[in-house]
C-alpha cells in the first residue's frame, strides 16, 4: 500500500475522546422492526465494515497508524474468552492506545493474517451501528512456519460515527475454533486448551 494511501485510510486523531455509544435499536418500519440491513445503505454498509478491515490489515501490514484508525478513542476490546480457552486470564483492553499497544505486543514476534467473512450490520441509527462477522485469524512465528495458532472467531462490535469515519467503540471477540499450538500466542498457555462453551447473545 502507497504512503498517501494508509494516510487516506488511517486519519491522525485528537485527544478528544469519542463518546461510547449505548445499545443500537433495531431499525423499525411502520409494520414494526425490520432487519437493520434494511435501513443501511450501501456506503455506510461497506464503511461500517470497514472499521474491521482496518483492524484486521493493521496487525498484517504491522500499521499502527492504520490499526489505530480502527477505534474511538476510549474504545474497549474483550479477547478474555478466546484467552480463556487457552487457561490464560485476560481482562479487557481499554483506550485505543493500550488496545494498540496490547496488541502489538502480543503480535510482535508474529506474521498474521486476518480474513473477515460474514460481517451483517445488526443495529443502525444513523450515527451509531452494531456489527456482526466471522473472523479468521493465523498466526505464525516470523521465520518458523512450521508453528502455529488458527483462531476462528466471531466478532461482535459496536460503532459510532465520527468525523465521517465509523470506529470501533466495543469489541468483543469470542473463539468458536481453533488449531495448531496455542504457545504461539500465548506462551505461558498450558499445553492442553480449556474446553469450553462459546456464549451465543
């Protein structure tokens, strides 16, 4: 990707914090709710979208401008189920900058990638959006390929617009499967996974 092209995708930010947003209620019609993919219109469907994208193709080009761009800035981001199935407690991340950080941290060493299927916008308002998707995610040790940790998770997000750019103002990530060697990502892992339920609301 061309320099002018991440400054495009990935605006600098202020030290204002972006206000989180409570609960999107689902669209309605005269008749009564509607499926919120019926009140979206396309632009702000592909822009909404694309908040994950951005998360996803900040970790794989090792972007911080761009991953940053992904967020508000007193967003918060849960990995404690996925962490928990590996034995390891995780409590979530909060602000953009410790969820960057955080995640830098944890990916240093790595070479990820991350693929977004399914995404359907749940709850929109206008100004504010919930946001449904499946994500893949691979990783590897930097030069040891032989390695390594496949998470398939599903993703639930919530969004507010701002300054025209749809951010992440909730993540929650919950992991349905997972192969490979979980020491990958997480070194002080037990050897075996914890086994358990992936909550459903």
């Amino acid at each position: 990707m061309h320099e002018h092209d991440r400054r495009r995708m990935a605006p600098s930010f202020g030290a204002a914090s972006v206000p989180s947003s409570a609960p999107v209620p689902a669209a309605r019609s005269e008749a009564g709710p509607v499926h919120a993919a019926g009140a979206v219109g396309p632009r702000d469907q592909l822009a909404i979208v694309d908040a994950l994208y951005r998360f996803g193709a900040g970790q794989d080009l090792r972007d911080r401008t761009l991953l940053a761009s992904a967020f508000a800035a007193d967003a918060t981001l849960d990995f404690a189920q996925p962490a928990r199935r590996f034995g390891v407690a995780l409590e979530p991340f909060v602000g953009r900058e410790a969820i960057v950080e955080s995640i830098f941290a944890a990916i240093g060493a790595l070479d990820t990638t991350h693929s977004v299927t399914n995404p359907r916008v749940t709850a929109y308002d206008g100004e504010r959006a919930s946001l449904f998707a499946l994500v893949e995610a691979q990783h590897l040790p930097r030069g040891d390929h032989r390695r390594h940790l496949l998470l398939k998770n599903i993703y639930h997000v919530d969004l507010v617009r701002h300054d025209g750019l749809w951010l992440i103002v909730r993540l929650r990530i919950d992991n349905v499967w997972s192969s490979g060697d979980p020491a990958v990502l997480f070194p002080n892992a037990p050897s075996v996974a914890v086994v358990e339920e992936v909550p459903h609301d």
